[in-house]
C-alpha cells in the first residue's frame, strides 16, 4: 500500500511539472468508463471484462454467466458457461439489458 502510495504521488508531481494536470480524466486505480448515455456503452463494459467472469441479463429475463471471450460489432461470446461448462454462448449486444460484474470483496 505504502509503495503504490509514493507511485501515485510521483506520477502526480510528473503530471504537474508536465503541465498535463487538466488533462488528466482518470485517477489512480479507476478503470475508464463508459458514458451511461453512449450507444456503446454495454460493448465498452464488456470489452473492460474480457477474460473475467460476467453475468449478463437479456431483454427475455434469462440471466447467462460465463467468461468473456470475444466481442464484436454487434455480439459477445461467452465461455465456460455456469452450469453448463462444455458449453459456450454467443449473444447479440443488443439483446443484453445488463452486465453485472463483481467488483468489490467483503
């Protein structure tokens, strides 16, 4: 903790001497995130999971979990299915009304 610490405060002191503290959007340890209102935004969460484990709510109801494998323009494959581990998915990206993914640990 201590050594990420001093990282943070020297990459801000470099920021400052760069002149570049206006510019900087994200802070430390934060992932990039996608707008809430951007057409993309489900594609853009799902290409920060890509090779982690998401749950994914489709329009229908039905909830898929498995690894994120591969995104493309208009779908998402998943692998190693809940349940059914021998099994893959491919869903349409406009089909998903949610990506829940687990962020934080007791």
């Amino acid at each position: 903790m201590e050594r990420r610490m001093m990282v943070v405060v020297c990459t801000i002191a470099l920021i400052c001497q760069l002149g570049l503290a206006g510019t900087v959007t994200v802070a430390a340890g934060e992932e990039p995130t996608a707008g809430l209102n951007s057409p993309d935004a489900i594609k853009s969460v799902l290409e920060q999971q890509v090779g982690k484990r998401v749950r994914l709510k489709l329009e229908s109801g039905q909830d898929l979990e498995g690894k994120v494998d591969k995104i493309g323009s208009h779908a998402v494959q998943l692998a190693e299915l809940t349940g059914m581990e021998f099994f893959d998915a491919t869903v349409k990206l406009d089909e998903i009304a949610a990506v829940i993914v687990k962020v934080r640990t007791k």
